[in-house]
C-alpha cells in the first residue's frame, strides 16, 4: 500500500472513529432525555389523576372519567390505576389486576417508582389522602419517542456514511498534495548516477521531513562526490609520481645489463636504482598517509574542544619529540573557554603540518603561534624564521606532491599544507600566507568560535 493511502486510511479511521463517537454520545443522550422526559409525563397523569378522583370528593366516578378522558390527552397504550390500602383497584376498574401486589406494596414502601417494562414505561406514587392511603400506577407506550429515535439512527448513520465518504476522498487528497515534494524529490533522485556525481536535489526554506530528506541526500552526494574525488585523485597521483622513479629504475637497469661493467659502475647505477627505491617508498607513504587521512576527514566526528589546551599540547610535543622551540602568545585577552567545533585529532595533524613546515624552512629556529580572538573566529598566526615564499609560488604550494624542498637540500613529498588545507576546509575554516618584510612567512589558521 503506498503511503498516501496508508495516510488516508488512517485519517479516515481516526475521524469516523471520533465522529462514531460523537453521534452515538448523541444518540444516547436524546435516547436518555426522551426516557426522562416521558417519565415525567407520566409523573404529571399520576398527579393529575390523584387530583381528579382522590380529592374531588363530591363529583361521581363517571362524571371524573368524563373530566379525565376530555381535557387529558391520552397516551399511546396508557394504563392507570388507583389502588387502596388493600391493594384493590378503585374509582378505575381493573378487573385483570393489571400491577400485582408486590409492584403495589414497593410503590407503597419507596413512596415513588419508576422503571421500564419492555418498551412501556412504569411510573407509580404513594398518595394520602383523606379518604386514605392509596397508590397511584400509570403506564404507557412512548411510541413517539421511538418513532423519533428510529428516524434520528436513520439519519446518523446516512451522516457518518456521507461524512466517512467525504473524509476519505479529501484525506487522499490532502495526502496527495503534501506528498508531491516527495514525489519530486523522487524523480529528482532518479537523475543521479556515476557520471553525475555533482548533482544535488533542490532544498527548500522549511523545516519539514522530505527537507531533512534532501538535505541528508545532499549530503550523502556530497561524501560519495568527495570519496569518488578522492579515489581518482589517488590514482592519478599515483601513476603520475610512480612512473618517473620506476622508469628511471627499468632504464638504468637496461643500462647496466646493455654491456659489462667495472665494479665502480655498478655501485652508482645500484645506489642510483636505491635512490629511486628509496623515493618511490617515499611517495607510496604519503599516498598512503593521504588516502587514510581523506577517510578520516569523511568520517570524522567535530566536538567542541578547547583551543588553548591543544596548542598546548602540540607546543609540549614539539619541545619533548625534537626539543624544538614553539612559542605560543595571545595578542588579547581569550575568552575564558576558548572553544570550536573540530576534530582534535585531525586539527592537530594540520597544525602540526603547518608548524613542521615552518621548521623545515627555518632551519629549526623558533617558530611563534600566536593567538588573535576577533567578535566571531580565532586566527591562529604561525610564523617562522625562514625566507619565505615567492608570490607565484603561493598557489601551488596547497596542492598535492608540490615541495620546494630539495632547493633547500631538504626532505618532503609535498604533502602537508595539502592535507594541512584539506582539514582546515573540513572544518569551516581558512588558511592563508602571507610574507614578512624582514623575511620569513607567517600562515594565518582562522576558525569559527562555536
């Protein structure tokens, strides 16, 4: 069953329920009124009748029968009788006795009776009077009232048919209308596909599920965008930096076994082939080490965490690891809890990357953090001590296997500002260069105050 009519079903259920409920209080209510109402009709022939024959003293039986059967209308299969102290019918003729005694003597007892005989209804007083004690019967068929009844269920239930009809036919249509941003989304869904990774369904301005809905979808394009980015982006990295060593190898190999050789010769064409080796263990590390941390930057969890203490705890590692000199100030006052929404563990390895870099190309020398907190960010300055970097080389340096280090006589795969960058984006944030003038480099962290 789809969802609309399952939504149309139980709205129906739930609203004939509650209309079901309503015409049945209904019903019995009037049901209950007319009983009562009835009742004290009866009541009031039972009066008048002991009116009439108990305290009219001079007027004779017929002529009290005459007064009774004119000015009092009768009621539909009334009976009324008047009974002494010995339970013998008087004034009335009841040759049947119609009540039996024990109906006599409990009217006599309670004072008042009242109950109901099949469809007739009973009503019975105890009345003194001068001439004695008498009890008072009068029954009668409430005809009308069922007649009534018979046509107020004939019309509820023509009601709650017409109303049951009319509620499920509206209730597939309001089902129908509040599913057609999901049936859009839907075929929106439908045009997504390997070949058309960047696509992403349209996102209202409401708060409602089937927008939630979108936006997880979003999201879910956006990861499985990142991880398909990712996965090419290995790939061409890896058969770019492999082939250069690994040709270098196959052809200083051919090379060697081209002729025979002094001992001399084969040395430098083996240490050349370990050089090679030597790069090319280089190169998978860091291709490795990228490929791990992209699946921890689509995975990760950001927490609130205190800036303060993680740059304390990145200075206390440098200065235990490499005995290494990493001053930390803040340029104005932190705020008491200084926190962001990150990873820790993550943020740590960028700023780490970002700190390595300055002491690679300071020559170990101190390097300064210093800590500005602005109205809505925390800018983290890291400067070293270094020559800094040429203005067009500050658009390569954030890309994957772009190193300036053997210039320097130094070590690097060209691989830390890039995962340096890929964190800091992760986690809303920015990071720039900039040079000084008296020489070194200063990178700028920014990150949102949580």
């Amino acid at each position: 069953m789809k969802i609309k009519d399952r939504i149309a079903l139980y709205f129906t259920l739930i609203s004939t329920s509650l209309l079901f409920a309503v015409l049945c209080t209904v019903y019995f209510t009037f049901m209950k009124f007319l009983e009562a109402d009835f009742f004290e009709r009866l009541t009031d022939r039972t009066m008048v009748t002991a009116k009439l024959y108990l305290e009219a003293d001079e007027i004779s039986r017929d002529a009290l029968n005459n007064v009774r059967h004119k000015y009092l209308q009768k009621l539909n299969g009334e009976v009324t009788r008047i009974y002494d102290n010995k339970n013998r019918a008087t004034f009335i003729g009841d040759s049947a006795q119609y009540w039996t005694n024990s109906t006599i003597d409990e009217v006599r007892k309670k004072g008042r009776l009242k109950y109901t005989d099949g469809q007739r209804q009973v009503v019975g007083i105890y009345y003194k009077d001068n001439q004695g004690d008498f009890v008072i019967l009068a029954s009668a068929d409430d005809q009308g009232s069922h007649n009534r009844l018979d046509k107020l269920l004939k019309i509820m239930i023509f009601i709650f048919i017409l109303i049951s009809l009319i509620v499920l036919l509206l209730s597939r249509w309001i089902a129908q209308n509040m599913l057609k941003p999901l049936q859009k989304f839907m075929q929106e869904v439908k045009q997504a596909g390997s070949q058309n990774m960047e696509f992403r369904v349209e996102e209202k301005h409401n708060k409602d599920e089937i927008n939630l809905i979108a936006k997880s979808f979003n999201h879910l394009m956006e990861e499985l965008e990142q991880a398909f980015i990712l996965q090419k982006t290995f790939v061409a990295n890896a058969s770019h930096e492999l082939r250069t060593p690994v040709t270098r190898i196959m052809m200083n190999a051919e090379l060697a076994l081209s002729k025979e050789r002094d001992h001399t010769a084969y040395e430098k064409v083996i240490a050349s082939m370990l050089e090679d080796a030597e790069k090319m263990e280089h190169i998978i590390t860091g291709l490795l080490a990228l490929a791990k941390m992209d699946l921890e930057l689509i995975n990760s969890q950001l927490i609130p965490i205190r800036l303060d203490h993680l740059l304390l705890k990145i200075q206390s590692d440098w200065k235990a690891q490499k005995n290494l000199d990493l001053k930390i100030t803040y340029q104005n006052p932190i705020d008491p809890k200084p926190e962001i929404l990150a990873n820790a563990v993550l943020l740590q390895i960028a700023l780490d990357n970002i700190i390595s870099n300055a002491f690679k190309f300071s020559d170990n020398q101190q390097v300064s953090v210093v800590v500005e907190a602005t109205e809505n960010d925390f800018l983290i300055h890291i400067t070293d001590n270094g020559t800094g970097i040429a203005t067009e080389e500050q658009e390569n340096i954030f890309k994957p296997f772009y190193t300036r280090a053997k210039d320097f006589g130094r070590q690097g795969e060209g691989m830390g500002l890039y995962i340096a960058q890929k964190i800091i984006d992760l986690l809303k944030g920015e990071i720039t260069t900039t040079n000084l003038e008296k020489g070194g480099c200063t990178f700028t962290v920014r990150l949102t105050k949580l």
